[in-house]
C-alpha cells in the first residue's frame, strides 16, 4: 500500500502544479452562464480537468482550460502519460466518482471550485481510497459560453 500512496502522491503532485501554474489568466468571461463542451458549471469544469489530466487526454485538458492556460494541455498530459508508464506491466485505474466539487465566490463569470472526497486508486489489482486534501481551490471562468479552469495570476 506505501508503493501505491507514493504513486497516488506524485500523480497529485504533478496535477495540482499544473492546475496552479501561473502564467496568465484571460482576465474574466465573455458572458454566459452555461454552455457546451461538457461544462456547463463550474463543477462540470473542475471534473473534467481532473478526469482528462488522470487519462493523459490532451484534448480533454484543452478543452477544461481557458485559451490563456490551453497552450500547457499537451505537457500536462504528457506528464500524466509518463507516469502511467512509470511502473512497466502495473495498471493504473482511478475511481473519480468520491470527490466533491465545491463552489464558493461564484458570479455569472468566475467561481472558485474546491476539490476534495475520496479518489479510489487501483495500481496492480491493488484498491484504495485516499483523500484528497491540500488541492488549492480552482479559478475557473465562463469563456466563450463555458465554464473553464483559469488560474489566474499569484502575485
């Protein structure tokens, strides 16, 4: 089990550093309060990041982020790739459905989202659930009709 923390722990690592990156935010939304792409809410914008940053999925990721972070989808999920293949032959499967999403700061155009609950990790037929503490809370914003995960500057 100390094996399949230490994994868990540098997936989250890796995450939450891209998430918090700075460089940038778009400043606010463009109006809007709902839209497409699977984000329709600020929930819906932080759960999408978390479950296209865990797959590797660059596209996903891009389509979580504002355009001022989207130019980073491809490393974060690069990053997500190499440590998938960390461990030769060891499966990784990840159960998304004990986090929790909560809104606080919301306006029509920007909302803060803190992540927290449970994540069930499976490494090698190994099951664990581990909680998720010392995640910063998300900026995200509506963009383009969407609500997107937008780090915004830290001074």
């Amino acid at each position: 089990m100390k094996h399949l923390r230490s994994i868990f722990a540098l997936l989250m690592i890796i995450l939450v550093a891209a998430a918090c990156q700075q460089g940038g935010s778009s400043g606010g939304g463009d109006g809007g309060g709902g839209g497409g792409g699977g984000s329709g809410s600020p929930e819906d914008a932080a759960k999408a990041y978390f479950e296209a940053a865990f797959a590797g999925n660059a596209d996903g990721i891009r389509t979580a982020l504002c355009k001022a972070q989207a130019a980073q989808a491809d490393a974060i999920a690069s990053a997500f790739g190499s440590m998938a293949g960390a461990v030769p032959g060891v499966e990784v499967a990840l159960d998304f459905s004990g986090l929790t999403y909560t809104v606080s700061d919301a306006t029509d155009t920007s909302a803060t989202v803190t992540v927290g609950g449970e994540l069930g990790v499976t490494v090698g037929g190994a099951s664990q659930k581990t909680p998720l503490s010392g995640i910063p809370p998300l900026q995200v914003i509506v963009e383009d009709g969407a609500w997107k995960l937008c780090p915004s500057d830290a001074g």
